[in-house]
C-alpha cells in the first residue's frame, strides 16, 4: 500500500491465503517443527 492507500505493485501480491501459510506453515517448515507448530486446525 501507497502512503494514500493505493495498492502497489498489484502483479507482484500474494492472497490472502498465502499471507497466512507464509506466516504459519511455511515458517514452521523452514526451522523444521511442522510436527508441533505452524497449522490451524480445529483440535
């Protein structure tokens, strides 16, 4: 986002969706503990 809350670079975005795997699931596979960390699932 622009400083007037105009999207930026659109082409180069990621969904909604990717955001949250790059911050849960994939951060958990990168130090190796998807075992124990990284998903949300009810349980």
């Amino acid at each position: 986002m622009s400083e007037t809350g105009k999207a930026v670079l659109v082409k180069e975005g990621i969904t909604p969706l990717d955001a949250l795997r790059m911050y849960t699931d994939y951060a958990a596979r990168t130090t190796f503990e998807e075992k124990v960390k990284g998903s949300i699932t009810p349980g």
